[in-house]
C-alpha cells in the first residue's frame, strides 16, 4: 500500500515561513505528477502547486513568488517552501501523488498538515 507521510506545518508568524515536506513509501514503480492543496475551514480544497515527472512546475495566483515546490525524485519526497506567509494561508495542506504501481496509475492523498498563520 503506498503511504505519504507529511511533516513541517505548524503555527508561524505572518510573514514568516514553513517548509513542507511529503514523503511517499510503497510498492511505487514511479511517481508522475506530484502537488500540493490546501483546505481551509468552510471552504473547497483548492491547488497550491503541482510539478510534474519531468519538473514541469504550476502555481495558484496566490502562490506566486512566495512559494517553491519542489521534488526529489531519488527520495520519493516533495518540498513546498512557503514565505511571506498570510493569515489567509491558514489551511490544512495536503500532498497528492499520481503514482504506478502494479495496479496501474493511482491517485494518493496524504493524511493532511496544519499551518497556522497568526501572531
């Protein structure tokens, strides 16, 4: 069974920053694309950012030029750098990764991160 294990959210300052980072474990053949949401309280969950196999990288509006995705392959692990945070990035973050295994090209979630914006 392929797992994902997040780590780094917490309770930051605004302004300040957090690295984010996903972990994928399993009977993996490879991982395709690989991406980050967020889901704040009373709302849909919604793309941060997505990088491909290949390094082809997409961001939200709101993401641009304070977040970086990131992914080493090697590892099976995903960064998201984030500065400059807002109060408004409060969410929980998930990691999503389009993996093959045996059974084909599957889409996985991760348990789910909380980032806390405040001061």
């Amino acid at each position: 069974q392929v797992q994902l294990v997040e780590s780094g959210g917490g309770l930051v300052q605004p302004g300040g920053s957090l690295r984010l980072s996903c972990a994928a474990s399993g009977p993996i053949f490879s991982i395709n694309a690989m991406g980050w949401y967020r889901q704040a309280p009373g709302k849909q969950r919604e793309l941060v950012a997505a990088i491909s196999s290949v390094g082809w990288i997409n961001y939200s509006d709101f993401a641009k030029g304070r977040f970086t995705i990131s992914r080493d392959n090697a590892k099976n692990t995903m960064y998201l750098q984030m500065n400059s945070l807002k109060p408004e990035d409060t969410a929980v973050y998930y990691c999503k990764v389009v993996a093959t295994t045996s059974f084909g090209a599957t889409d996985y979630w991760g348990q789910g991160t909380q980032v806390t914006v405040s001061s």
